[in-house]
C-alpha cells in the first residue's frame, strides 16, 4: 500500500517539475524572442540565449506570475542572483521560491 501512494506521490511530483519547466522554459523563450527551433535544455545558458540584465529581469519579474509572489518577497529569498545562470538554476531558484 504504501508503495502505491509512494509512487503516486512520486509522479505528481514529477508531472508537476515537468510542468514548471515547459513554463519557465515558454518564459525564457518569450523574453529571449526564440523560436521552438532553438533547443533549451537544463543546462542551456541564459547568456547563450542573448540574455542581458535586462532580460534577465524580465525573467526574475515573470516569476511573480510562477508562484504568485510579489518581487520584494522574491528577491528577498533568492540568497544570490548572479548565481542563476542556466536554465535549471532558474528551475531550481523557482522551486527554492514555491
């Protein structure tokens, strides 16, 4: 019994990671003007997408929409912005957040 409600919980979780980073992926894409042709992957760096500071910006205010959170409250919890720099440290700076 307790596998079964394990494995469930398990993949919840799993759905729910996969649906967060097709999201913060569709984000990324949109601040960078990309294309579905281009290939993100978690280790996809931001920089390697064109992103500047002001991009990057636009990436940390998109998360208010992520987790519903105001700014302050993000940037008060994200210990150190200048070490977000691929796509998972995006996904797991989200996942600190939630």
């Amino acid at each position: 019994m307790f596998k079964k409600i394990s494995s469930l919980v398990t993949k919840k979780d799993s759905k729910e990671q996969d649906e967060l980073r097709a999201q913060i992926i569709g984000i990324i894409r949109t601040i960078a003007d990309i294309g579905d042709d281009i290939e993100i992957t978690a280790q996809t760096r931001l920089k390697d997408l064109g992103f500047d500071s002001i991009k990057f910006m636009n990436l940390i205010l998109s998360f208010e929409d992520v987790i519903n959170k105001d700014i302050e409250e993000i940037i008060d919890k994200i210990d150190n912005l200048a070490l977000i720099n691929t796509v998972q440290d995006v996904i797991d700076a989200v996942n600190d957040l939630r």
